[in-house]
DNA sequence: CTCCGTTACGAACATTTGTTCACAAAAATA
DNA sequence: TATTTTTGTGAACAAATGTTCGTAACGGAG
C-alpha cells in the first residue's frame, strides 16, 4: 500500500490536495505546473508515477482527471434509520431519515446504520434518550454486545445476554423486563452491534 | 439563500452530485449533456441560472468547473487537543493530536476543539473514560452547563454551578470533590462549553 | 390571447487541457 | 565510476470542453 514518495512527488501531491480544498476542482497539469513553476510534460510525468505508487488515480485524457485515492474527508456517511415499518425490508433506502457522518476512525469496516435512541431502557449503559447510536449490521452477537433489535416493528437498543442456553435481550434499566429469544421467534430481529454513540448537548 | 429549483434544474443538480459523488471530479458540460439527454448548450444555460440561484458555482472557462455551493459532506473537522502544557498558549495547532470529523447538524458554530476524556469523574452525566467531548470555546459559562476546565495546567470535564454567590466546578462523581471557583483563581481557565459526546465501543 | 421565463437544438468558435516525443541535466544507486 | 532513476525542457498535436448565436417550441401568468 502507497509506495514511498520523492521530495518532488510529495511536493506535488501537496499541492494537488492544497488545490482542491482551496478551489473545490482538482487541478489541471498547468496548474500544478504554474504553480511549483514546472512544465506541463513534467508534471505530467509526475502524475504518472503519482497514479504507479497509488496515490491518484487519472482518468485518461479527461480534464482534470486527478483523482485522490485516500479522500481529504475522513468522515463516513450513516444512513439514519427512521420509523422501520411492519413489513419486510428494513433497510431500504426509503426509510433513510438522512445521514450522519461520523469520522473514520469511530467506527469498524462493514455497513453502518444510525438508530435515534428513543426512551431511557439504556441508561445503565450510559446511553440516553435522544443520543444517536451507530450500528454496524450483522446478525449473530456475542453475549455482553449492546445490539439493535425489532422488537415488535420497532428498533431498539438491548444488550445481549447468553445464560444457561437461553438468550436474552435485556435493558440496561431495571423498569424493564428482559425479552426471552425463543428459536422460533418471529417478532424479534438482530439488526446489528453498536459500535459507536453520538450525543448532542 | 438557495432560490427554489425548476424541475430541470432540480435533475441537472442531482445529476451533479451523483457524478462527483461516483466519479470524484466535477462532470463537464458534455457529460451531464450525455446523461441527461440535452445538449451542451442547454446544460450550459441551465447551469448559469444554477448559479444565479446559488447552488454552484462556475469557474468560468476552465473544465469542470463546477463547484457545488453546500458541500456534499456536512462534516466538521475538529482538532483534538492533547496534553496541555503549563505555558499559555492553549490554543496552538502544535497541541493537535489530530482531527475528529463530527457532523454539522450535531454543533454550534464557533471555535470548537475535542478534549478525550480521562477518568470516570462524569460518570454520574453519563461521560464515560474514553470518550471524546466536543467543546465550544468560551469564557463564560451558565450554571448547570458542564464545561471544559484547565484545572493545575490539566483539561478536565466538570459541570459549572453557581450557588450562594460562590462558583464551582463539580465532578458527577461522589467519589471527587469540587473546586471552588474564587475571582483570583490563576489555576483555574474556563476553556469551553461541552457541546457534544462522542463514544467508540 | 399575449408576454415571458424555461427548455431546447445545432453549429461553430476559442480555450483549455491531456499527451507525446526527442533530448538532457541532476540525483540517487550500484 | 558506471548505471539507473528522477527531474526537467520545449514544441507540437489531438482531444476535451466552455461558450456564443440564432432560432424555436412549450407552458404558465396576466
């Protein structure tokens, strides 16, 4: 993963960045030539090798071609999932609410989803009412995980307890009841494990 | 601000956003003509009072020259403040430990910077060890807001209060004691207000 | 109905821009 | 030192691209 770079070719992948934060458009090779105060056909060479180590990628013959590998932004977009009705797909771009984004470095590969946490069943566990959770979408969990569950049409926050063989999803609020997983339990779905919260004061 | 769209212009935009969204460069006039059925001198048209409507902006004569007015990202970067030391400078960008992108939606405006948290001094808020606050920069502070501190030349989370005309700062933990604010207090900087909480599992 | 903003075409023009080629100096490497 | 890689030039070509102009159909507002 991205080779090593050259004085030079770091000074141009400096100011391929500089210039499109500055004017919102990547940079044409006259440009980047203007202004390190080269000529095109060398700047053009250095793209070249900028494009073989994986730092850029160049659509050929395009105007303004460069493109960053590694984004500027290190933020992730979270589609937030709203009411999730009674049928069957729950994640359908429809029920997207609108997104959140959420840096990098908070949260695991894989697909994310945001839940609003509506209610205080979690307050043992720190989450509270208002606050947004980020879920990662999977179906399996490990006793101890905080997972997002339907229960009943709705998505909630519970954490998941195994205990002699049995499964439970259980609030972290002691004025209410644990929920039993029965195997053939049709009303209650994993949805995913938290992985992240987000409060705003 | 953002003039109301007609139905052409409206699909002329979205098809400007997919583009860069899916491309990573600004579509030319050609491009957006191709998949969209018209004509370049159409698109040109159209894309003019897209800009006299404020939703680009058009860099005139150069290729892919259009630059969406709201930034398709709504992320803010925030610089995470590490250790801060006795010197007075609080604010250097030297001190940055990096940057945290935290959504739009979920701060003020205003100079904000990022604290980790350390030590369960605000459990009783429920701030947990490891989490990263959000902090708009201020003086000033109401009572019952929970503040960023420099308290002995170290950043601390504490919740303000004022009471019989004295100040405090008071840990949400009964384990810590709270610190009473006198008006010559020279150990003690307000740096901030909390404005938002942000938790990795 | 008439007026006006919007949408539309097609052709032509002027720039901008990516790309290539031959050649060479400078720097790193063996 | 010999060799390779990197950096560099200048000119020229071909393609991509923004822009303009004349013309016209369509739909809503008055």
């Amino acid at each position: 993963m991205l080779e090593k770079l050259t004085k030079r070719q770091n000074e141009v992948l400096r100011e391929i960045k500089k210039f499109i934060k500055k004017e919102g458009i990547s940079p044409s090779v006259r440009d980047l030539a203007g202004r390190l105060g080269k000529t095109p056909s060398t700047i053009h060479k250095l793209l070249r090798t900028l494009q073989d180590k994986g730092h850029i990628k160049l659509r050929d013959n395009i105007s303004r071609g460069i493109v960053l590998t590694e984004k500027l932004s290190a933020a992730v977009m979270v589609p937030i999932i709203g009411r999730i009705p009674a049928g069957q797909p729950v994640f359908s771009e429809e029920l997207y609410e609108g997104y959140i984004e959420v840096d990098s470095s908070l949260v695991p590969r894989g697909e994310l989803f945001a839940l609003r946490i509506n209610g205080d069943s979690m307050v043992g566990a720190n989450i509270l009412d208002g606050d947004t959770a980020i879920i990662r979408k999977q179906e399996i969990a490990e006793s101890g995980d905080i997972v997002a569950a339907l229960v009943d049409g709705e998505a909630t926050l519970k954490r998941f307890k195994l205990q002699k063989k049995k499964a439970y999803l259980c609030p972290e609020n002691d004025n209410y009841e644990p929920i039993e997983l029965t195997p053939d339990s049709t009303q209650v779905d994993i949805l995913g494990k938290l992985v992240a919260v987000v409060r705003k004061y």
